[in-house]
C-alpha cells in the first residue's frame, strides 16, 4: 500500500478548496512556472524539468467521441530529447577521445538523412538553431555552408531515467534556394540506439480536476476517454482528498497525481501580503487586483 509519502493527497480540506470550475480558472491563468511544476511534481513525475521545452494549456477541451464530456484541461509541452553539448551549464561540453577507437566505438551506427526544415524562411531557419542551443557564430556557419559541406556537432540522448547518455555526432547542412528560403536536413552517427528526432516532440497531457460526487471508476473513465482520444498513455489527476486505496489505484492505472492546493496562489492574490517588490502595487492595501500570476507570499519567500 502506498503511505506516507502520498499524505499530501489524504489531506480533509480546511476550508474551501477551488470548485471544478475555480480550478479550471486557475489552470487558465497560471504562469509557465506552474504548469512545469505540474509536470515536475506531479507523481510520479511526468518531466524532469531539463526534459521540458515550451509549455501551454487548453481549458475546457471537449472531446470528439463524447462531445456531452469535456476533459478540464491539456498540457502540451515540447519533450526534449536530446541536447547540444555545452548549451547549458547542465550539459556536459564538448566529449574529448583520446583514440581514434574511442571515437570509432561511439560513431560506427549511420541514421538517414532526415529534414528538419523545408522551404523556410530566414528568421525561422535562424529561430529553430537557436533553439537547439546554437550560438550565433555556429548559425552563421551552418546557414552560409557550401553546397556540398555540413556542420558537425556533438550532443547528448536523454536515457528512459532523464540522464545523458553516451554521445553521438550530428551532421547539419543547409540548402539555400533563389527565393531566399531555408532547407536544414541532418543525419547522426551513434553508438547503439539511434537519438530520438532532432531535439524535441510536442506531447499532450490530459488534466483533470478530481470530482468528489463521481466514484472513482467514474473519475478514471473519463480519464481514459481523454487519453484514448488524445492517444497518449500519461494522465494528470489533481485531487486533495483522496483515500489511500484511490491513491494507490491511480498510480497502478498509470495516473499522476498533483496536489489541489497548488493551483490556490494564483487565485489568492493579495498585493499587501505579496514580495514581489519591485510591483508598482507591492504593499497597497486598496489594491484591486484578486488574481495574479506573479503572486509571492512570504513562505514561497527562498
């Protein structure tokens, strides 16, 4: 049975905690930083926080197949899978060999040539390297490449845990055409398992506010409608007050499980209790604002 480290989820309310439809409302108007943190803390976790990219929600999202049910929200997140070595100060820089077989031992599995972008324009061409961790010079090279030459580069796999993992070398080169348009194609030399895309996969989490009136095969069957329409496996049930046996059998239908209370804050704004000093409104009392994304109280005060 699972116990102490769910107590969060056993709480009895205090008070009133947002209804369905408040919670919706605070789903709606959360800052990126919490929709993270609803991926990061969830459990079990559904995204380390380097695996995620850009984040957003949808509130209310109906369902096609039953368009009498609506599912409370849907993250979709860009899932990152790989990285450029060095393009952080988590990433490990740039791997040195000191053989030939060494470098031989990590690179000897080709993948085809894959597009990574067709036909576009500058700005994007520029914008996509930008956001795989290329710096400007590195652009520069791989957009004024020769017809015949390619970009190299070493990256590291995130591995099923989250870690980074053996590295491999990635070639990129670019095609520039008369009409001024971009195409970026690339192709990779491994050791064993072939990197996942180029960087990243857009993936959608459905979201659901936990119903006290519903029993929990009914609270689970709408969740299931969500992901079988959705055709995703992950699910994210937020609830306060849930029994252990509950707990335990939402873990074991592979639902993730996040804290209510965790969507009140930007609900419960109140500019007199906030740290945010450098807000015209930090401190006044008269203030009309009821809900803020930006919203510190002192114990969320590091």
């Amino acid at each position: 049975m699972v116990k102490s480290s769910l107590n969060p989820f056993q709480q009895r309310r205090q008070g009133a905690d947002p209804a369905d439809h408040t919670a919706q409302l605070a789903l709606a108007i959360a800052d990126e930083v919490y929709l993270r943190s609803l991926l990061t803390d969830s459990l079990p976790t559904l995204a380390q926080p380097y695996e995620i990219g850009t984040i957003s929600v949808q509130v209310g999202v109906p369902l096609r197949d039953h368009p009498q049910y609506s599912i409370d929200g849907v993250l979709t997140f860009e899932h990152i899978h790989c990285v450029l070595a060095g393009s952080g100060p988590e990433v490990p820089p740039l791997p040195e060999f000191q053989t030939h077989t060494e470098y031989q031992s990590v690179t000897h599995c080709h993948s085809d040539l894959s597009t990574l972008a067709e036909n576009v324009a500058p700005s994007e061409a520029v914008n996509l390297l930008a956001r795989a961790g290329f710096d400007a010079d590195h652009i520069r090279q791989i957009l004024q490449l020769p017809s015949q030459a390619w970009h190299h580069s070493w990256w590291y796999a995130l591995g099923p845990e989250g870690v980074l993992t053996v590295p491999f070398q990635r070639h990129i080169r670019s095609r520039c055409f008369a009409d001024g348009t971009f195409t970026l194609q690339f192709k990779d030399d491994y050791a064993q398992d072939r990197p996942h895309g180029f960087r990243s996969q857009s993936q959608n989490v459905p979201v659901m506010v936990h119903q006290d009136s519903l029993s929990f095969g009914e609270n689970l069957t709408r969740l299931n409608r969500a992901r079988r329409e959705l055709n995703v496996s992950q699910a994210l049930l937020i609830a306060t007050d849930l029994s252990e046996l509950e707990i335990e059998g939402y873990l074991r239908q592979n639902v993730s499980l996040s804290n209510q209370r965790h969507l009140q804050r930007p609900l419960t704004a109140h500019c007199r209790l906030c740290h945010r000093d450098l807000c015209p409104l930090h401190g006044v009392d008269s203030s009309p604002v009821m809900a803020c994304r930006s919203f510190l109280p002192a114990e969320a005060v590091v």
